[in-house]
C-alpha cells in the first residue's frame, strides 16, 4: 500500500476523506500533507488531524507522494497546478476530485507521458463506511495503486467515465432521497399523534431494518412488500395510497434532474 497523501486542496470533500483515511489507518497522519491558500483552512486541518500543510505547491512533497489528490474547484487555475506537478517530476498516481473535468482534459493538461490518473466521484457518506465513491481510470493506473485509498472513506465501484454523471446524480446524491424519505416519515407520524422524538427513533429503526432486510434476503422490494401486505389489512391499504400518489415518480424525477445537472455543470 503506498504511504504519502499529497492533496492539493483542503476544502471540505478533502477534509472528510483525509479524516477517514486517518481513522481506518490507511495512511497516518504523519504522512498527509495538503496544499490550500487559505489560511484558515491550514490552520484547522493542522489543529484537527496534526497533518502538515502549505501554502504552495512544493516540488519535494509532490515527488515523495504515493498519490496526489487534486481536490481544487473546477474553477480554479488547474493549468498551473498541472504544470507544477510535471515540473516535480512525480510518479505518483494521481486522483482528481475536481467536478466536471475529464480524464481526457486532465491529461491534456498534466501533458505526461503514461500518467496514472483517475478520476473520483466521491459518496458524502465517508465517515459512516457506507456509499460508494465511483471511480474511472485511465490506462496507466492499475486498481492497486488506488483501492485501498478509495476504500479508506467508504465503497468503490470502478465504473466507465460516461457513467460518471449518472452515478453523481444517483448514487451520490442519494443520501438526499434517504433523508427527504424519513424527514416526511416522520413528519406523518407526528401527524397521527406521537410525539417527535419517539416518531424519528420508530422511523430510523424501519430504515435500517429493512435496509437489512433487502441485504440479507436478496428479495426484490415487491417480495417483500407481499409479505407484508395482507389482504384487506393495514399495509394494503397504505400500499394503495403510496400507489395512488406521486412518491415514485417524484423520487424519479428527483435522481433525472440531478444527473441533467451533473451533466449541464460538466459542460
């Protein structure tokens, strides 16, 4: 397993894979250092997780890196930050988590011969273990390189690049269709009279039993429901109001506006 963490970027994305990567051991903190503008920003990852930081791009610490992590904005100047990288003449793999920005163009813009570079779209779930970050690889990289660095903040499914979009708007963006779910959950039993407290812990145990429930039974959603639907009784006739409103192709419509934008910001 490679040893030095070198990301360019300190921000917010940066900050939870460096934080779960530290936990799960995957690199020790003596051995990350990022690179940020911001003062702040270094003061509080410094303070935080007693890693080092810099204000600029350092020839020697890209050299001596494992993998470069370039977790800037897609606005930024990723010409000069290219060209630092070439300048340090490094063999590292090296990950981009800019939105937006292709392998094609990142290559372009390193203008490296056989650089191993891959491309990350990584899930907000990091700190929990769960969600799947995807991501695509260029010719160069081989998946041992990176796989234990991707799965130091959660899961990884290695996908084709033009899915990336779609895995952003659906797989990414999932948590958002989970919390909606259980915040209008228990909403409704606040409705029928409990109070809010015992509403969120009845709705959060549902969550997560029948989370396990599809896991360890392998049944589709409908054997399930099945189960639970007998004739003429309670979850029946909740079946026939879910069936009757817009809950499915509300939630449908949500993941294909939310990869229509992953695709419009892309371009």
């Amino acid at each position: 397993m490679t040893n030095k963490l070198y990301s360019i970027g300190g921000g917010q994305m940066a900050e939870a894979i460096i934080r779960a990567v530290i936990k799960n051991k995957v690199f020790d903190k003596s051995d990350i250092t990022v690179n940020d503008i911001s003062d702040a920003r270094r003061t509080l990852l410094e303070n935080s997780y007693g890693i080092a930081t810099s204000e600029n791009l350092s020839n020697d610490d890209l050299a001596a890196a494992d993998i470069i992590m370039i977790a800037v904005r897609p606005q930024d100047d990723l010409s000069s930050i290219a060209k630092k990288i070439k300048q340090s003449d490094t063999k590292a793999a090296i990950v981009s988590i800019v939105a937006g920005v292709t392998i094609d163009k990142l290559e372009h813009l390193l203008d490296i011969k056989d650089v191993a570079l891959a491309r990350i779209i990584p899930n907000t779930l990091t700190d929990t273990g769960f969600g799947y970050t995807g991501a695509s690889l260029n010719d160069h990289i081989e998946k041992e390189q990176v796989d234990a660095f991707f799965k130091g903040f959660g899961k990884v499914e290695y996908i084709p690049e033009e899915l990336i979009d779609t895995f952003t708007g659906y797989a990414v963006a999932g948590p958002n269709y989970v919390y909606n779910f259980y915040k209008d959950l228990c909403n409704a039993g606040v409705l029928a009279g409990l109070n809010r407290e015992l509403a969120n812990k009845l709705a959060l145990e549902n969550l997560k039993g029948a989370a396990a429930m599809l896991e360890q039974t392998g049944k589709h959603p409908s054997e399930l429901l099945d189960i639970n639907n007998s004739a003429g009784g309670v979850g029946i006739n909740a079946q026939y109001e879910l069936d009757n409103s817009d809950f499915s192709a509300g939630i449908q419509r949500a993941v294909m506006a939310a990869v229509r934008t992953t695709k419009e910001l892309g371009k």
